[in-house]
C-alpha cells in the first residue's frame, strides 16, 4: 500500500482546522463578553472544549498531533539520509526532540515547572513565566548546532523553514513575554492576557502547519516513499 501525501492538501486542511477552532474560541469570547446569558449546564464544558488559553481539549489535541506529525516527519528525513549519506544524525535529533514537545504539549510539562522556576529565578514582568529562559536558550543552541544542516537544505526549504520558525517563535516566545508582562500586572482575567494568549496559540498552531507544509515539501523533493506490506507467515 503507497500513501500518497500532498503538500497542499495537507497545508489546506491543517490551515482550514486552525481558522475553524479560531473562529469557534471567538465566538465563545465574543458572546461571554457581550453578556449573553446563555443558561445552559453545557455551556463551560463546550468554552472549555475549545478554549485556546486552557489545556486538554482540542486544541490541544490539534497542536499534539502536529508535533507528532513533525517528529515522523523528521524520523522519515533521518532514515533517507542515513541511506544517502547525509545528516541523518540531525534529522534523528529533531525528531527527538519534537516527539518530547508533543509530549510537552500534552502535558503542559513547561507550564507545569514554569511556577518553580519563576520563584527560584525570581523573574518578573515580560520574563514571568520562567519557562521562556530555558527554552530560549534550547533555541540558540539548535540555532547554532544545525546552521550547516541549514545551509545544506535547498533555498525554497530554507524560505518555508524560515517563515515557520518565525511564525512559531514569534507566538511561542514573543506573544508570550507579552503574555507575561500584562499576567504579572492584571492577572489572568485580563482581557489583553486572554487575547494575546489566544494569539500565541493561533501563531504556533500556524507555525506548526507551515513546518508540516515544508517538510512534505522537502521529502516530496527527495522523493520519499512509504511502502505498507502485509504478509500471512502461515
């Protein structure tokens, strides 16, 4: 069995479920600030089913799938460049390390150490959530180690991870020092914490689609095959 994975395809229907859970939080906000009295017992389970700044719900589940779908994606990489030759080492490393995000984000593993962490940093302001210290260094380093691997890449990859990282980095790191700074302030019923919390997560569900995207993209161009063989031992 051959599963054939278009790039487009995939980046419309990934795209189209970001814009649809987007729209659905939204309208959730829209009436909970409008004062509509709803009166239903249903209503705070299907708030919280969708809501973009809460944790083990579908969104949740989407943004899960996404890093797991990176890290098979990664794997595939790995496994092509170790028959040719190349940075299949790297490739494997990624996919470690996206399979541990996904993880991380099931669990909420940063947001869990990120209290401990604040208290014992004692950080403030645009760095109160601790976990971005951390993190932002693992980024910096992966910066540094995989800046041949970049170079290596064909210039169209390198635009799509590009514009990925960006999309991600710019939600996951620099909407969320935002974050940070109105949460020390106001606290988290805050209505720009709950908006730019909402904008974090719609930026790195986006920027993990776009990755998706470039690496369909980069194994369509080295020609990456999946073959499926089911045999009776009898």
């Amino acid at each position: 069995m051959n599963i054939l994975v278009k790039s487009k395809t995939i980046l419309i229907y990934l795209s189209l479920t970001v814009l649809l859970l987007f729209m659905i939080q939204s309208t959730f906000l829209l009436i909970e600030y409008s004062n509509v009295n709803i009166g239903s017992p249903y209503w705070d389970y299907l708030r919280f089913l969708f809501d973009f700044g809460a944790e083990n719900n579908i969104p949740t589940i989407f943004s899960f799938i996404c890093w797991v779908i990176c890290a098979l994606y990664l794997l595939l990489l790995s496994i092509n460049e170790r028959k040719n030759g190349g940075f299949s080492k790297y490739w494997m490393g990624l996919a470690v390390l996206f399979g541990y995000f996904s993880i991380d984000e099931f669990l909420s593993i940063h947001e869990n150490i990120s209290p401990n962490l604040q208290l014992y940093l004692n950080t403030s302001g645009v760095f109160y959530f601790a976990w971005i210290i951390p993190y932002g260094i693992l980024i910096l380093i992966l910066l540094i180690v995989y800046y041949r691997v970049f170079l290596s890449i064909p210039t169209r990859i390198k635009k799509l991870f590009m514009i990925s990282a960006t999309i991600f980095i710019g939600g996951s790191i620099g909407i969320e020092m935002s974050e940070a700074y109105f949460f020390s302030l106001y606290g988290q019923t805050d209505l720009c914490y709950i908006l730019l919390s909402y904008l974090e997560e719609l930026f790195e569900m986006l920027g993990l689609v776009c990755f998706i995207y470039s690496l369909n993209c980069y194994l369509t161009l080295k020609s990456v095959n999946i073959t499926l063989s089911f045999k009776d031992n009898k």
